[in-house]
C-alpha cells in the first residue's frame, strides 16, 4: 500500500514515509521518483489540533484532580497522554489523509 505523489502521480510514499513527510506549515519529504517535496494535507492539521484539545483537557482533568501525594502517578500520567497523542496523530499520518505540495518552499 502506498501513496500517491501529488506532484508525478506515482505511489511512490509508504505510510512511514508519508507519517514522516510532516504537516502542511512543514517542508515536507521529497518524493523517491519526482523528488520534489511533499507533506500531508490540512486533513493531519484538523486531526492533530482535536487530538492537542483532547489531550490538553485530560491533563488538566489529572492535575487539578491530582493531591500532592498523587504527584508521580500524575506526571506519569500526563506523560502517558503525550506520548499516546503523538503516537495517534502519527498513526492518522500514515493511514489516513493525503499528500500534498507543502506552502512552504525551500529557496
Ligand atoms: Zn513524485
């Protein structure tokens, strides 16, 4: 399964490299074939920014919840969060959305 290569039309990006070819405010990855740069779409920026809010109310949910003996499970906690909602927004990188040419350009 690979994606299409806004730029030459061909699959040429797997989901890892897709994942990795960054947001649309990013310079993005240049294409195997083509190689001009190519990142993911506004789809990953709407998909990011509701992961960003549901995170951001789960920890302050934690800690204005959290008492001062709770302080490490907490902090693990939050850490937890981070890390999973890197993790999902990664996930929808690579299998969801699509490739697009980046704003920005590399002079
Ligand atoms: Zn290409």
């Amino acid at each position: 399964m690979k994606y299409i290569c806004p730029h030459c039309g061909e699959k040429t990006f797997t989901p890892l490299q897709k994942a990795l070819a960054g947001s649309y405010r990013s310079f993005g990855k240049p294409c195997p074939k083509c190689g001009k740069r190519c990142c993911n779409g506004m789809g990953s920026i709407y998909f990011d920014s509701i992961i960003s809010i549901i995170a951001f109310v789960f920890i302050m949910i934690i800690y204005f919840k959290s008492d001062a003996s709770q302080k490490t499970q907490s902090s693990i906690l939050i850490a937890a969060i981070i890390g999973i909602s890197f993790a999902v927004s990664f996930l929808f990188r690579m299998f969801f959305g699509k490739l697009v040419e980046p704003i920005r350009r590399m002079q």
